[in-house]
C-alpha cells in the first residue's frame, strides 16, 4: 500500500509529460490566414518607349500554406487563375485585356498550369527575426530552387524576392515591334501571417 503514492505520481507525471509534448507537437503547425497574408508581383516596362507604358501591379491571393519552424517547413499555395491585376491607373477595359493576357497561353496558361506552389525546405535564422529561407517554387510547369531573406515582425513574415519569367519558360510580353516590353525580372514582396490562435498536427511523408 505504501507505494501507491509513488506509482500515482510517476502516472501522473507521465500523462502531464505527453499533454506538454502533443502541445508541443500541436504548435509547430501554424495554418497560413489567406485573409490577413499577402502576395504582390511587380512587372517593370522596359524599351524605346516604355515611358509611354505601364508598370504592372498583381495580387496573389493565397489558397492554402502553413509555417512549421520545427521542421523547418514552409508551405504556400496560389491558384493562378485567381490573380488579378490591380493597375488603379488603368480603364477597366485596358486593365481586363491586361488581366487576360497574364492568365491566357502567352503568359501563366492558367488553364493548364493552374497551381503556383513553393515549398521552404530549410529555415536558416540569421538572428532573432530574420531567417534565411531556401526551398523550390512551381510555375509554368516548372519547378526550380529558390531562395529568399525573410524578416519577422508582430507575426508577420514578408520580404522580396526576383524572379526571371524565361527561367520558368515565360517569353516577357513585347507589343509595337518591341518598342515596349516587360522585363524579364520580376519582383515579388509577400507578407505572411499564421491563422491567430491556431494549430493542428500535420503528417509528413
């Protein structure tokens, strides 16, 4: 009878010790908030008469994604048939054949390439709340590595990074000749933010 204390005890111990580790386990996984996050593609003019163009703004709305620090795993989703292309100073007819071509044949070919996906196999942290992020981005059909300095504030993750459209088999539009065309190079800035409050355990292959 006098070991029933003990043995209790050692139980207990063991049942707080796995809640603390399924805890643990639960908020490695944060769900991205496609609400509160944001993906912005940049498009540059260039040529002869590109002062006679237009830069071109796009926002990425995201599908799906989630942060997991302890795996170092990132993961975010875009369907690329729901980019849209802001343009304030364009007429809403320009800015609809803009919004055409970016997501026809000659450009993404949403239709056919409809995902746009990148996935962060290393988080390396440079301090506190910066992290050096590398892993691979899918477009186009293609899938290349990719790598990108990300800054950490009030639980927001954002930065920038360059990408060129023929690394990913996109020809850069030329309209008048050539005269005007878009830039290989595109910028693209996010700002990502975990779902406020949540987490749930995901199973890796």
């Amino acid at each position: 009878m006098r070991y029933r204390p003990l043995r209790l005890h050692m139980r207990t111990f063991k049942i707080s010790a796995f809640v603390l580790l399924q805890g643990i386990c639960l908020a490695q996984v944060q769900p991205i908030d496609p609400k509160n996050s944001a993906i912005t593609v940049h498009v540059f003019k260039s040529g002869l008469f590109s002062s006679f163009a237009d830069n071109h703004v796009i926002r990425a709305p995201l599908s799906s994604g989630f942060l997991d620090d302890s795996a170092q795993r990132v993961e975010v989703v875009i369907d690329s048939r729901k980019l849209e292309v802001l343009d304030p100073n364009l007429s809403p007819e320009k800015r609809q054949q803009v919004q055409e071509r970016m997501l026809g044949p000659e450009v993404l070919d949403s239709e056919r390439f409809r995902e746009i996906r990148f996935e962060a196999s290393s988080l390396k942290r440079e301090d506190s709340d910066h992290f050096l992020v590398v892993g691979t981005l899918s477009l186009h059909g293609k899938t290349l590595p990719i790598s990108m300095h990300v800054v950490r504030t009030d639980g927001h993750y954002h930065g920038d990074t360059v990408l060129k459209q023929r690394d990913f088999g996109i020809t850069p539009v030329s309209i008048a000749g050539g005269t005007v065309k878009v830039k290989d190079e595109l910028k693209i800035e996010f700002d990502i933010v975990a779902e406020s409050g949540s987490s749930q355990a995901k199973t890796y292959p």
